[in-house]
C-alpha cells in the first residue's frame, strides 16, 4: 500500500470559512509580481511544468530529463493519464524507416511533406512539416527505446504515396503511452491525475512564469477542487489536445458539428487551455477545421474497435452505397474527401443511411481488430453478396456488378472508377467468405489551435514575436496540418514537437 | 496445471461474488445516504472516515482509499481474461494499465457503468452498477 494522500480534509469548509483571500493569505509569498502588480504567491514551484499528459507531454517530460532536468511535473485534469492519446489508432508515419528499408519503400522526409501539403489543401505549414518529417525517426525511437511494440509490417493510409505507417501490436496509442509512462515514472517525473489547469500567470514583462490549477479536481462531479498557483522556473508547456468534444466551441465554428454528431475523443478534449492561450494573446489558426474520421461506426461509441479495423482494410476493401449498390469513393482518398462522400449518403427522405465497407474474411482477419468486429456485433460475417444485399437492403444487381467490375481493377492494378492507388490491393480480389461494418464519420481531430514556430514557442498576435516561458505542442497548436491532416501523422507531430518543446525550455 | 489451478480458483471466487451481487440490487438505503450492502457495517457504525479523510465528508475520497482493505492484485487476477481477450481486464486494461481509480467505474453511493461502455459494447456481467 502506497501512503494515503491526506489533501482533502474539511477543505470546501475551510474554503467557505476563509473565502480566497483568506487562502491567499495562506500562501507564502515569494518573489516576482503579477501583471497586475500585486505580489505574486506560490504554492508549489517545478523547474518544468507540463500541462497534459498524451504524447506531447510525455514525450516532453522524458526529453526535458534526458537534457537534465532534475524536477519535471506532468499534470493532467481527468482521472487517467494519457488523454486522446491512449484511445487513437497507434498509428505512427515516418519517413526512411527500418520498415520501409525492409519493404524496399523509397521515401523522405520531402516525400511526406508533399503529401501532407496535398491534403492540407495548399494553407498546410510547411515548415512545421518539414521540421516534424525530419525528426519523427527520432520520436519513433524513443517509443522503442521505451518499450513500444508495433506490427510487423507498414500501413498505406488515405492520401499517403506510399506506406510508412507503423501501428502498436495493440492497434492502439495506448501502446505508446503506456510505456512512455513507465519510462516517466522511472525518469522521476512527477505525473498528477485531476489537476484542470486555468490560468497561465504572467510577470511584468509579459512572459509566463507560472500556471494556476484546481487540484483534487473531479471531471463531471460537483467537486471543482482547490486552486493552486505553481511556479515553474524553466517553462510551461501546453499539451492539452484539440476541443473534440467542446460542443459549443466546435459548432461556433462549424454549425454543422452538433451534439448529434459523434466524436472519437474522450470526453476531457474540451480545449479551455487553447482558449487560455488565445485570452493571453496566442494567435488563432484555422480553428474551423475539424477533421471527421471516416473509419468510424454508428454501432459502437468512440473510436471503439472498428476504426482501426477500417483504416487497415480500406485498400483491399470497397465501401457501397446501399442505396444504390455501388462504390461512392475512392476508399483511401484523404479524409475529408471521405467524410463528405459518406455524409452524403442518405435515404429517400434525406435522413443518414450509413455505408457499408465489404472486406474478404481471409483478408480482414489479418488485422487483430477483426476477431473483435464480429464478437461484439459491430461487424458481420457474411456467406454470399446475396446475404449482404438481404441484410442491408441493397439491390443485389448493381451490387454484383460492382463487386465483379472492382476485380478487374484489382486484376489490372488500376481503379477506373475512383483512381484509388491499387498497390496495397495487389491479388486481394473481393471472394466470399465477406466481412461487412458499417461506416459514419465521428468528430476526430482539430487542425486548429495556437500558433507556435519550429522551437514550439506560441507567438503573440500582439508583439508577433513568441511569448516567453510559454511552449505548445500537439493538437492544441494549429495550422500545421491545413484543413486535412493525413492520418498517422499526429503521433509523429505530438512527439517531435513535445520533445522540440523540451529542448526549447532546457537551452533557456 | 498450477496455472490453472489459479484461475479456477479465481473464477470460482468471481462466480461466488457475482452470484451474491447479482442476486439483488446491492445499493439500499441506509440513514441519510445510499451505500452498498456489503459493506453494511460502515453504514450502521456510520463510520464515513473508513474511506473518506473526515467523518463529516464533504469531498470525493483519495483515488487509493478503496486499496485500503482491497487488495488490487487480487482484483486483477478475479477479472483476468483468455489469452485473446488479456487487455480486457478493466483492472488490467490495454489504455490505462492498473491507473484507473475505482470510483471511474464502481459507485459507492450510487449506480455507475464500466467506463468502457462509453465507446465498447462490452458486457461485464459480473459489474453491479
């Protein structure tokens, strides 16, 4: 038994009986002043303090040690670690990679970026890009170095050229961010759980010297916790995700975002540290572009388990409208150009009609997700197209026909109808047994964000220049990917810019 | 054999458990508050500071209270799973390890869902809400 922590008692009593200032008075004061000009109190002070806890802050926790750090402090707000970070695909892009050198894949850092600049639409960051392609090799060692295991074979994903995409054995980012917790806590990193960062707290010259946290904090409870100020000497870095699940803030921008609408993210992605950061001048980028995953399905919550099964089956597989039987798509064109296609999938009187993706069995159970599909019902194994057509009410002719017309693009190595790269589908012809889910496109990420530069520094929209002792990195930033980012290749950004922000905070 | 030996003790155990569990609603109505009936006796001997910091409690007890009498150990072992399904083990899971605090899926003074509800159509049958 660990030593009980004793940090609650007679508190909310103690609070209405002294009132804050009364707390305040409580606090002992130590140097600098406010930008108010009151004299600045303490209550605890780290060397780096690290808001977040998925890759971004991980990854920044284990680089600030490595570049000697005696005191780093990771707080997270929900109860557990790892955010959206622990309930991702684990899907990790880079270029010139063990794999791809096995493979014999041919890639760069150049390569991918031009990728990524294709999706994002022509407003992607180039630099940022750049700079994560060139180190992402790095990142992906680190998950290594910590004890990540992946598959044993690369991913060709949606609007890649070719495939560089490693996944964790578990087909999930919680195979990263469990051993990245390990190695933190072996590093010495302090990682608290329900501490909700609120304010960042400034000196006279406008640069961030420390954070104000409601510690004891219980997401979705009448418990709002205590608030705290934390000194940090060297650095804040903010690590807190997109605002996925901030239904009110994504529908400003994007009325078409509404409750009904799913989301993949856990529900602590609610972005209130961005917003912080906007209050105290970052500049905001591209916050309307919210990506929707076009992997998911309506018969599970979240990212569940047939996301990740989707992802890896779309190149072998076709996607079928039901209402008409045929193909609607090219099955990995880049995301957005999926989530549309699929939304305009609808009935006769306009309501949703969810399309299905058709996979051979033989195929499908190459990926562990599969077994799961079919054992928690949210995907179905099926003898005949005839049995498909039955079950989900598609005319069985034209269903026929697409499925005869789509093997002769597998058979030619070339798809006429939807110009879909036929490389990863090479002699995996659609056969019976099938498998079949069912897809519709959840709420996933959010491109948007503050704008930081290649050191991870947040600029300030009023001095253009970076505001000091303040650092972001991960899904909070924005602007790197433009308005679509490819998948897989959030891992890579979260952990080279994490790692990036480290080393920022560690030079001084 | 050892090993299996382990697990049908195990399973035994969880079998017995869930059989008192399931048997009725374990949420009853004690003096001011609701509480499980198996642990009664707290309740009659309104002894709040077993699990919270005071015995006039305001506040959510610390996450490692419940670890004060349970032993989480065993409660990784009576939850474990076939070798296909090991990451299942809510205590035990492949996103949070052994970190999630208990109160996250199991409520003392009122009904809770697994937490894995919110995105898998798991059933835990042996889970009393």
């Amino acid at each position: 038994m660990t030593q009980r922590k004793d940090y609650q008692e007679g508190r909310r009593k103690f609070l209405i009986g002294m009132g804050t200032a009364g707390l305040a008075a409580m606090t002992v004061p130590v140097t600098a002043s406010a930008a108010s000009g009151k004299k600045q109190t303490w209550d605890l002070e780290h060397e780096v303090v690290i808001i977040g806890s998925g890759f971004a802050g991980l990854a920044a926790a284990i680089e600030a040690k490595r570049k000697g750090a005696k005191d780093v402090v990771v707080f997270e707000k929900m109860p557990m670690f790892g955010g959206n970070s622990a309930v991702n695909g684990g899907l990790f892009a880079a270029p010139n990679t063990p794999l791809q050198d096995k493979e014999g894949v041919k890639d760069s850092p150049e390569i991918m970026l031009k990728d990524q600049m294709k999706s994002g639409r022509g407003v992607a960051d180039r630099t940022l890009l750049l700079h994560i392609a060139k180190h992402a090799g790095e990142a992906l060692q680190m998950t290594l170095d910590a004890g990540a295991e992946y598959l044993p074979y690369l991913q060709q994903l949606g609007g890649h050229s070719v495939p560089r995409t490693y996944q964790t054995t578990v087909a999930c980012g919680a195979g990263i961010v469990q051993p990245l917790i390990k190695k933190c806590r072996k590093l010495g990193v302090s990682l608290i759980n329900r501490s909700k960062f609120e304010h960042l707290l400034l000196d006279d010259t406008g640069k961030v010297i420390g954070v104000t946290l409601r510690q004891n904090y219980y997401f979705g409870y009448d418990q709002p916790g205590k608030l705290v100020n934390v000194r940090a000497k060297r650095g804040v870095l903010i690590a807190t995700g997109g605002f996925a699940q901030n239904i009110g803030l994504r529908q400003a921008q994007d009325p078409t975002l509404t409750a009904e609408v799913g989301c993949t993210n856990p529900k602590g992605a609610t972005g209130e540290a961005m917003l912080e950061m906007l209050q105290k001048g970052a500049v905001p980028v591209h916050l309307a572009y919210i990506q929707s995953g076009p992997w998911a399905s309506p018969d599970e919550g979240g990212f569940g388990y047939v996301s990740n099964y989707s992802i890896y089956n779309f190149p072998h597989s076709i996607a079928v409208n039901c209402r008409t039987g045929q193909r609607f798509m090219n099955e990995i064109a880049d995301r957005k150009t999926r989530a549309d296609a699929e939304l305009a999938c609808r009935d006769d009187t306009g309501k949703p009609l969810p399309p299905i993706m058709v996979t051979s069995y033989k195929h499908a159970k190459k990926h562990p997700n599969c077994k799961k599909v079919l054992r928690y019902g949210v995907g179905w194994k099926f003898v005949s197209l005839e049995a498909i057509a039955k079950k989900f009410n598609i005319p069985l002719a034209p269903l026929k026909k697409q499925v005869e017309q789509y093997n002769g693009y597998v058979r030619a190595g070339k798809d006429d109808q939807f110009g879909k790269s036929m490389k990863k589908a090479k002699d995996k012809y659609l056969e019976a047994p099938f498998t079949v889910v069912r897809l519709w496109p959840k709420v996933h990420y959010c491109q948007g964000g503050v704008q930081i530069n290649t050191l991870a520094e947040v600029i300030s929209s009023m001095t253009w220049k970076p505001i000091k002792g303040l650092l972001a990195a991960g899904e909070v930033t924005g602007g790197c990917h433009g308005v679509s980012r490819l998948g897989s290749c959030s891992i890579p950004e979260c952990m080279v810019m994490g790692m990036t922000a480290a080393r920022t905070i560690m030079k001084g | 054999m050892k090993k299996y030996a382990r697990y049908l003790l195990a399973g035994l155990l969880v079998v017995n458990l869930a059989g008192i569990c399931l048997a009725e609603n374990t949420l009853k109505q004690y003096d001011n508050i609701k509480g499980r009936t198996y642990h009664e006796d707290l309740y009659v001997e309104k002894q709040c500071d077993a699990c919270h910091t005071s015995n006039e409690p305001t506040l959510f007890p610390p996450d490692d209270s419940c670890l004060e009498c349970h032993e989480y150990e065993d409660l990784v072992e009576a939850t474990a799973r076939e070798p296909d399904d090991v990451w299942q083990n809510p205590h035990n899971n492949l996103h949070y390890g052994k970190d999630i605090p208990c109160m996250e899926c199991h409520g003392e003074h009122s009904r809770r869902e697994p937490m894995c509800a919110d995105c898998h159509n798991f059933s835990y049958t042996k889970h009393n809400n």
